[in-house]
C-alpha cells in the first residue's frame, strides 16, 4: 500500500453526489496524487460485439451512475476501501475503433503502464474483448493467472465471421497464449444454449470447470462460493464480469441478454464470500447504455466495480 494516507472521493456531505468531479464514484484523478495502488480505468473499445453494439458508452454511463455509491465503510466486508488504499481514476485508454487486432495492442500498451506488482487495475468496458488485452498486461507482471469470470456465455468460440479477436473468442486466445494457469479457471453464471455441444467438450480441454445458473439453482450460493475457492486457491486471479451474467431484469442494457440470470443479490453474495482470493487484475463489461432504462445496467456495474475495491482491501 502507498506510503501516505490515501486521498479519497470527495465529500458527499460538502459537495453533493450529482455535482463535483465526473470520476468513478469522485475518486481522484491519476497524476493527482503521488502514488495509487488500484487504478479504474475506461476502455471504450466495442468493436468485437457480435449482436447489439454500444459498449464503447459503457465507462462514462457506468461513472455517471457510480455518483449515487457511496464508497465508504462496506458492512458484508468490513472495510472502508478509500481509507485503506489509493484509488484512482486513470481515465480512459483509447484505441481505434476500426482494427480489433491493432485496438487490442493498443490497449495492451497502455494498461501495462498501469499494472505492477503492488498496482492493480480495475478495467470497465467496452465489450469483452478488452479482457484480453487486460489480460495480457496482467499476466506480464504476475505470470500466469486463474480466470474467474463470470458470464452467460463460454467465450471461448474461436472464430466469428472469420475473426479471430472478439468478444465471444478472447479466453480461447488466453488459454492458447499460455496466459491461464491450467485447471484453475472457472466460468460462472452460464446459460441458455450453445452452437454446439462440443462447444463444452472444448471448453474443458482449455481446463475450465463451469458452474451454470442451473447449478447455483441446485447448490445455493454458499456451495458455490466453496467450489470458487476450492478450485483457485491462492492461485493469483483475474476476475472477469460480464454485465449479462445478471438476469436481463437486473442488467437489461447490454449486447447480448441471456433469460434465467443471476439475480443481483446471488452475484453480491457470491463475490463478498471471495475476500480470501488474490485478485490481480478485474474488468466488468458489456454496458451498453442504449438498451437501459434507469440506469439499471450502468448503477449494477459501478456497484459491482465498489465490490471489488473491498475486495481488494478486504484483510486475507
């Protein structure tokens, strides 16, 4: 953790939540402090979408609406996140929205500045594919990692019209560039159907161990938090979520809604039962604010983005 006390958002009592700075939940801006621990960054990049497009909107709605947290003391967790760390808001990393090969690099590039040993980057898309280059700058630093992700889809397809980066292709692109620790990773959340049954033949070859919505049906959450953690252990983890893992009426502003989801409750218990994790690395993504109404979608992910800063402060 940084050397100093940590700067925190700005005062909900002094300046109220709907005025003040445009950075997630009013976190400082990075290069206005001397030194960060976690930096959230914006990867507006949607180029890899395979049905309803939009995602490139997700970072400034999702920061819209994470002016109503309020990023204090967590009770479930019993941690005041600001306090323990220094959070920053890098902005948004840019890249080209015509090249997903040349707009992944680019990514990649930019989120290695921000990843270190003692830095963690919290990433909010764009569609999924961002995880990739996310991925990549993870891994350079802490080596191969487990992937946690939760999602209705597999996303490990391989090809889309014949590209080979998108958002339903980039964990098989993981697994095939050594990124995975094998048999470590987990899909969590998976419904409805598939191309094919082979899709999860596959899938498991890429060493991943699926729990689908049917499953926590079944098992009920705390059964579900103990399979997480059996299977990762201490293994360094990089935590992925796509929006559309909630049921389309907790999360309806996104690319691809899946019916039968998690419900929001499901998805905040599960994840304040991983404190003991090593995450290294998060994104949530697929946020595409055209198909919202209220804000649902957008106010879900800066939550979900909040929980993961306890997480990450959260004593092991």
């Amino acid at each position: 953790m940084v050397d100093f006390t940590p700067v925190g958002p700005v005062a909900a009592t002094e300046v109220p939540r709907y005025a003040g700075l445009g950075t997630f939940a009013r976190l400082p801006q990075l290069g206005s402090v001397p030194d960060y621990d976690v930096a959230i960054v914006g990867v507006p990049f949607d180029g890899g979408t395979s049905f309803r497009p939009g995602a490139r909107f997700g970072p400034s709605h999702v920061r819209e609406a994470s002016r109503l947290l309020r990023p204090g003391y967590h009770p479930e967790l019993q941690t005041t996140a600001v306090d323990t760390a220094q959070f920053v808001d890098a902005g948004d990393l840019s890249c080209t929205p015509y090249d997903n090969v040349l707009a992944v690099q680019q990514i990649q590039e930019q989120a290695t500045r921000l990843v270190g040993k003692d830095k963690t980057v919290i990433a909010i898309g764009g569609d999924h594919t961002i995880a990739l280059p996310m991925i990549r700058a993870t891994a350079a630093v802490h080596g191969p990692v487990a992937l946690l992700h939760f999602d209705a889809h597999l996303d490990t397809w391989d090809t889309y019209f014949g590209e080979e980066i998108t958002h339903g292709t980039m964990f098989r692109r993981a697994f095939e560039e050594g990124l995975l620790v094998e048999d470590r990773s987990m899909h969590v959340g998976i419904r409805g159907p598939v191309y094919d049954k082979d899709d999860f033949i596959r899938d498991h070859e890429f060493g991943f161990q699926i729990l689908r919505c049917s499953d926590i049906d079944t098992l009920g959450v705390p059964a579900v938090i103990e399979r997480i953690k059996e299977r990762i252990g201490d293994t360094p983890v990089y935590l992925s979520i796509d929006i559309d893992v909630l049921d389309p009426a907790y999360a309806p502003g996104t690319g691809t809604p899946e019916m039968g989801g998690m419900h929001s409750r499901e998805i905040l218990q599960t994840l304040r039962g991983l404190s003991s994790l090593n995450i290294v690395g998060a994104d949530v993504v697929e946020v595409a604010p055209a198909y919202d109404h209220a804000d649902i979608t957008s106010l879900a992910a800066a939550t979900l983005v909040f929980e993961m800063m306890s997480l990450l402060t959260t004593e092991k």
